[in-house]
C-alpha cells in the first residue's frame, strides 16, 4: 500500500515539474502565431431577413514583454439588408495593425486577458458593384474606402504550447461607410504558435 501511495505521489510530483516547465514556454517576447477568427456581427439570425452578418480573419500575432503582442492582419465582413424577397450584402475588406496589453492572466499561464486598439483601413462594396436590381431598382449608396479603429477584448486560452482557442468582441468604427459606422463583433478563433 505505501509503495502505490509513493508511485503516485511520484507521478504526480513529475507531472506537476513538467507542467509548470511547459507553461512557462507562453507569452515569450519573440514568440509568434498565427490565427483565424470568425464570428458574428451586430447580432446574428439564420433567418433570411434585415441583419443577417457574419465575419473572418486572418492575423499574425508577434509576442512582447509582459505578455503583450501586435496583431497584424486581414479581414472580411458581410452584413445583409433585405430588399422585398432578396438580401442585399454589403461587404468590408479591411486591413488592420493593432497592440494588445495583457492585464490578467491566472498563474499556470493558461488564460489571459487582453484589451487591445487597432487602426483600418479597406473597402466596402454594396452588391458586388451591380447597380441594378432585378426590379429595375437602382442602388444609389456607391463603394468606398474605409478609415477607422477598433476597441478589441480577447480572451486566449492554450490548450497546449501550440495551440490557443481565441474569444473576441470587438466594436468598430469605421468612415467612409455610407451604411453604417459602427459594427459590434463576437468571435471565436485559434492561435498555432509557429516558433
């Protein structure tokens, strides 16, 4: 009985040492990741009516002291408006930089709070382009570049030393839009450590 007892406690003992060795590989000043992200817009429906959005992204993260990182990347977004028995997409390429600062994490280096500032910039399109609807009524609202920021909170969590599960909301403003300025986002994503 003893002997169980001291193998266990040994196994554990060993498992903890690991552990703490392989957390304290997060967060370190140079580390880079690669992430992709998708979510929802200004609230989400699956019904096809006004509102209907959606968004992804495409980011690479780079690391600094105390646990903050640039966030450098690409995104889409898609928001619907219904026009009698159709919807009509409106949609944002944007590029964007911004900085995350860490200000929580728990001790074993699992999760970690961030709010971050970005600058964006882009284009938004109305119907691809095409003017004309299948009525005959014209779209007068014309395609144009995009300007702005955003206020980002993230929450990441590691799985393991390679691999983060990512949770956003983000609001975003930006000009430019003939449609709307602001958008609200929510998101998940995940996060491959590549170095």
């Amino acid at each position: 009985m003893n002997r169980i007892a001291l193998i266990i406690t040994l196994v554990f003992s060993l498992g903890l040492y690991f552990t703490e060795q392989v957390q304290a590989q997060r967060y370190l000043p140079g580390q880079k990741g690669i992430q992709v992200m998708g979510g929802f817009v200004d609230g989400f429906t699956l019904e096809k009516k006004d509102g209907q959005a959606f968004f992804g992204g495409l980011a690479l993260s780079t690391y600094t002291k105390n646990g903050n990182r640039w966030v450098f990347g690409a995104g889409y977004m898609q928001k619907s408006h219904k026009y009698k028995d159709i919807l009509i997409p409106v949609s944002q390429i944007t590029a964007e930089g911004g900085y995350y600062l860490n200000f929580l994490s728990d001790p074993s280096k699992t999760f970690f709070f961030s709010i971050g500032a970005f600058a964006m910039a882009g284009y938004e399109t109305v119907n691809w382009g095409k003017e004309l609807l299948f009525d005959g009524a014209t779209i007068t609202t014309e395609d144009n570049f995009l300007y702005g920021g955003a206020v980002s909170f993230e929450i990441e969590t590691f799985l393991s030393d390679r691999f983060a599960l990512l949770f956003n909301a983000r609001e975003r403003i930006l000009f430019g839009s003939e449609i709307n300025k602001f958008h609200f986002q929510i998101g998940v994503g995940v996060k491959v450590i590549i170095n």
